[in-house]
C-alpha cells in the first residue's frame, strides 16, 4: 500500500495531468445576419480590424450576409467569440447600425 502512494506522489509532482482534470473549453461561431443600415463598408471593416480577416475575405463574407442573409463569420473559443461579438455590436452602435451579431456554442 505504501508503494501505491509514493507512485501517485511521483507522478503529481512530475505534473501528469488525468485527462478528466482537463477540459477543452467550448467553441462559439459568430454570425452575421443582413439588415437594411449597416453599410457594406462598416461590415468589412469590422470584419478586417476585428476578425482578422484579409480585405478580400471580408468582402466575400459581406456578400454573403447581404446577398443569403446571414454567414459564419469564424469558429473560436466561446470567450474569444463572445469578445469579438461584443466589440462589432459596440462599434455597431456607436455608428448607429443596428448589425445583428449572434455567438451559438458549438
């Protein structure tokens, strides 16, 4: 019995992690839905400083919205999608577009 608990000592002070202490958090995807305010330009914008997305991606994202009504913008961790929603409604605001902007955990 002894050598049982100097093995499990062994291995909490070699920091092995049991895979049931480990939990891989959630991922959200952010999407964009199609108003008739929010300008084309504002779209891409947010979509280029916020997003990261290259110009030529966020115009073909902003098509999509405005063309089928809404598109995935990306998948991040549900935090990270959260922040990034948060920051374009504000900014959405700010400017007085009413841009609907949606995080559904996957």
């Amino acid at each position: 019995m002894a050598d049982l608990d100097k093995s499990e000592n062994s291995e909490a002070a070699a920091g092995v992690v049991d895979e049931a202490d480990y939990c891989i958090p959630p991922n959200g995807q952010v999407v964009f839905y199609n108003d008739d305010y929010t300008t084309k330009d504002f779209v891409v914008d947010v979509l280029v400083s916020v997003f990261y997305k290259s110009e030529a991606d966020a115009t073909g994202i902003m098509e999509t919205v405005h063309q089928i009504g809404s598109a995935v913008v990306g998948v991040y961790t549900y935090d990270i999608a959260v922040t990034r929603a948060s920051i374009t409604i504000k900014r959405a605001r700010e400017q007085g577009f009413p841009l609907r902007v949606e995080v559904q955990e996957l």
